[in-house]
C-alpha cells in the first residue's frame, strides 16, 4: 500500500476577532479538519475572539506568539521548532516576528502571503 504523503501548512494568524480572514481560515480549518492529505497548524498572536475560540477547539495544532506587537523579536527562538513542522508558511500579515522566524529555517520552506482587507496604495 502506497503510503500518503501529508501536506503540512502552517497559517499565520494576528487575532482571532471577527473578520474575513479569521472566517476564511476557520472555515478553511472546518472544511480540511479529518482529510488525511493535509495538515493544519495556527500561530497566533492575540488571544481571545470568535473564531480563534473555535479555531482552537478544532484538531488544529497551534502555538501563541504571546507577543505585546508584531515587532516583539523575542519570541522567534521560541516558535522555531513549532514552525519546522510545516513545509508552507501562509501569513496575512507582514510583522517581522510572523516573517522573521520562517525565513531563519531556510530554503527548504514555502512561504506564501496573502493581504487582505482591501486595495493598499504601497506607492506613498
């Protein structure tokens, strides 16, 4: 029997408060949570809110950055081993401690970002 090579992404997540992306990735999570082709993980940063309560309470590993903002670096020790279980590192949001922490495990990760939340002028 062949055996099944599982897709392991990692989502970067700032808060679990009402919001598209935080909805987008609970449903996301829900939708994916008992196929055996993938395998989710969650860092976030803030605690407390709607959909990161039920984020959390889905088979989801997850870690917390417990960090004060997204520039808080201390925290990147830390999360390094969590973050070597997962080929791709998915962030909505570019803090350097979401960023920083992937980019030191090297060429081996794919990294993706997605913005959300309308257009940026990225000109001024």
């Amino acid at each position: 029997m062949k055996s099944l090579m599982r897709v392991k992404v990692l989502h970067y997540l700032s808060h679990g408060r009402i919001g598209g992306q935080e909805r987008a990735m609970y449903q996301l999570f829900r939708a994916f949570e008992n196929d055996p082709e993938f395998e989710f993980g969650v860092v976030y940063g803030e605690k407390g809110g709607y959909y990161l309560s039920r984020i959390l309470g889905l088979n989801i590993r997850s870690m917390s950055l417990r960090s004060g903002s997204g520039f808080s670096l201390h925290v990147a020790p830390r999360i390094i081993t969590f973050l070597k279980n997962y080929k791709i590192h998915h962030f909505h949001d570019p803090s350097p401690n979401q960023i920083l922490p992937s980019l030191m495990l090297g060429k081996g990760t794919i990294r993706m970002f997605t913005r959300r939340g309308g257009l940026i002028d990225y000109t001024s």
